[in-house]
C-alpha cells in the first residue's frame, strides 16, 4: 500500500437490503396513497418482529428514544429511577424529560451492566423504578433485579436498544421485566432507518402506548389523554420488512468480523474484551474493547489516534459517562467509579456485517501496535 492509500474504515455502516427488494416493497404504496397511521407495512412489521423477537406486544415508535418516553410515560413514572452512567444519554434525558429524576448506581466490571448488589442501597421512599441498560447487548441480570424490584414493589424498564435478537436460553431479550425498549436505528444491529420498538406482555400497557403515540386518541376518535405523535411511516415498516429478511445473515457476518477481533486481541496484555455471556445468544452489535493503560503502555485516547492516523474510525462509546456530562455533571446522586473507568477506558472498534475479516485484522494490529507508536 502507498503511504496516501489509508484504508478507511468507518465504525459502522447500516445494513440496507438490495434496492430493487425496497423498491418492491414500496410499490403497493404508490397504489394505496396509504403513508403512514398504522398501514398495512407498519402492521406485517409489528406482527414479524412480534414472532422474530418472541414477545407480546411489539408498539412501534418513531425512534427508541420515544419508545423509551412512551413506557416512563404509560406507568407514569415521576419519582426516582435508579439507572446507571454507562449509556446514551438518551436513556437518562428520557427520565429527565419525563420528569423523574434519575439515581446513578455502579456497574459491574466485566458486562458493564448494573451492579444488582448496589441497588437495594439507592432504594428511597421515592424510587419508582430501575430503568437497566442491556449494554453492547450484554444481559443485565434481570433475576436479581426482579427479586429487588418484586421486594420493593418498582417497576423494571430495560433500555434493550442494543439487544434486538439476543436471547437467553431461547428467550428473547426484550420479553424481560415490565416492558422494554429497543432502537431500529440505522446504526443498530437491525434498522428501520429510524425507529424503535416498545415491548412488553402487558396488553392494557401496549394499548396506552399505542394511543399516546397518536395523540391520545382511542378508536372513535375520542382523546383519552394528551398524547403526542410518534408513529413509524409506512417507508420505514417496508426498510424494516426488507431488513428483517436478511438479519441473520447480516449478523452471521459481523459474527465472523468479531471473532476475528478476538483470535487477534485475546490475550494481549492490558487489551480487555467483554466475555460472552452463558446461555445468551448475541447480535454482534458492537466491538467494545477496554484499554488498562497501566497493563497495555499506552492510554485509550492513544489508541483512538493510532486508528485516526490510519484511516480507522473508532468510537468513545460511550465517553464520557453521563454524570459527568454537560447538563448532567453534579445534578444527581452518584457513585460510580466502576463506569467512570469503563468511559475513560472504552473504545469501540468498527464492526458491520460488510466489515471483511482482513480489516478486522488490520484494525487489530493497529492497536496492538500502538503502544509502541
Ligand atoms: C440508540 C440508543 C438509544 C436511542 O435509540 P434511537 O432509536 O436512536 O432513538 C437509546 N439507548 C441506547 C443505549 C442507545 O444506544
């Protein structure tokens, strides 16, 4: 290679179907004038990913974000929740804006997910529910969280946005705790373009989330609450009819991308991979890899700039951790050094399911070598 000829790779790329199969499936539209309202795409989609993700109820939103909203909102949260740092920050401006107030409790070291262990400690007479974060699509505990929140009598929420398809022991992911929500993002393992799900076995729960998404209406065109607007199009249900058809491929394929990562980075000293999960079946949504600056000889934002240098976009995902965020830095209660950590350590690699395994190597080597750069 020439010494102008970077590779350029990106972090992630959207999985998109073959254009004639999108054109195909959008074509009954230009008959129907039918766009948005809950139309026949949106309808296959929902009853699809109600099978695909084996849960109840599937209500689809416009985003995840809204679908986070929409659950906060239908068990009318606006107390305490006690959350973690480790996240998007969609996960904890969807408490704040739903006015609730957000209490940050630690993760655990090796999933990243909530500490069980730290909750019970954050519990006040205030707290209403803990909402978890299915990091990088790995499991909270949710046994140990239920028998907190059974004990105590709060609900769970689980921002399952990273964990389309994960199941455990054949269970999906998104059937755990009262309800959950999930992102169709274009970045996620599986896209509508934009949009996102809601989840939950609760039938009286999907129906309210269903009505608030359009405006609070109830089929006679009453408004029973003040509702908002957050309905999937009719083009996004038919980009996530086409999707669906080839998820599994597309995850097979970053599947192979991610274990080339580890054969190349297992075991190289202060280079620290999340380990799977017993039981759980995952998506490979993402690439998490945690400096030790101490143990590896060089920090994460060393690494990061090594791939900068050779054309290899990476992320701080997430970076920095939310309480120490803009608006968010000393608002809350918190007490979490384990994410601190994580944040300052954390980078992500790139992985999609184009993302062939001779970049997956190349990338490796990149930082294994960048200690020494
Ligand atoms: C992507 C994401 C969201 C938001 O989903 P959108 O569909 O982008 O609104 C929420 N939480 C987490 C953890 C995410 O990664």
């Amino acid at each position: 290679m020439k010494e102008t000829e970077k590779p350029n790779i990106p972090v992630t790329r959207s999985s998109m179907p073959p254009f004639e199969e999108y054109i195909e499936e959008i074509h009954s539209l230009w008959d129907s004038h039918w766009l948005t309202n809950c139309g026949v795409k949106h309808q296959q989609l929902q009853s699809k990913l109600q099978e695909y993700l084996k849960v109840k109820h599937v209500e689809m939103f416009v985003n995840g974000h809204s679908a986070i909203e929409a659950i906060l909102e239908a068990f009318n949260i606006q107390g305490e929740v006690i959350t973690t740092s480790f996240t998007f920050v969609s996960t904890t401006n969807a408490i704040v804006r739903r006015g609730a107030t957000p209490v940050f409790v630690d993760v655990e070291p090796e999933w990243l997910t909530i500490d069980p262990k730290k909750i019970e400690a954050a519990i006040t007479s205030k707290t209403e529910a803990i909402l978890a974060v299915h990091v990088y699509g790995n499991l909270c505990e949710i046994d140990e969280i239920q028998s907190i929140a059974s004990k105590h009598g709060l609900k769970v929420i689980y921002d399952a946005a990273h964990a389309f398809g994960v199941t455990k022991n054949n269970v999906g992911a998104l059937s755990f705790g009262d309800a959950s929500a999930v992102s169709f993002h274009a970045t996620k393992a599986f896209n509508t373009i934009e949009g996102g799900a809601a989840c939950t076995s609760n039938s009286s729960l999907a129906q309210v989330m269903a009505r608030n998404r359009n405006f609070g209406l109830d089929i006679s065109g009453n408004c029973v609450e003040p509702g908002g607007n957050a309905k999937m199009n009719e083009f996004c249900a038919a980009m996530g009819l086409c999707n669906l058809r080839h998820v599994d491929e597309e995850i097979a394929k970053r599947k192979a991308a991610y274990d080339e990562y580890v054969d190349q980075l297992q075991g190289v000293p202060g280079v620290c991979l999340l380990k799977d999960q017993p039981g759980v079946k995952r998506n490979y949504a993402y690439m998490p890899v945690l400096i030790d600056p101490e143990k590896f000889g060089a920090t994460r934002d060393d690494v990061f700039e090594a791939l900068e240098r050779e054309g290899v976009h990476t992320r701080k995902y997430f970076y920095p951790a939310i309480n120490e965020m803009g608006w968010y830095k000393n608002r809350f209660v918190s007490d979490t050094p384990i994410a601190s950590r994580a944040a300052k350590n954390v980078i992500t690699l790139p992985l999609y399911a184009d993302l062939s395994i001779e970049n997956a190597r190349q990338v490796s080597s990149i930082v294994k070598d960048a200690k020494n750069a």
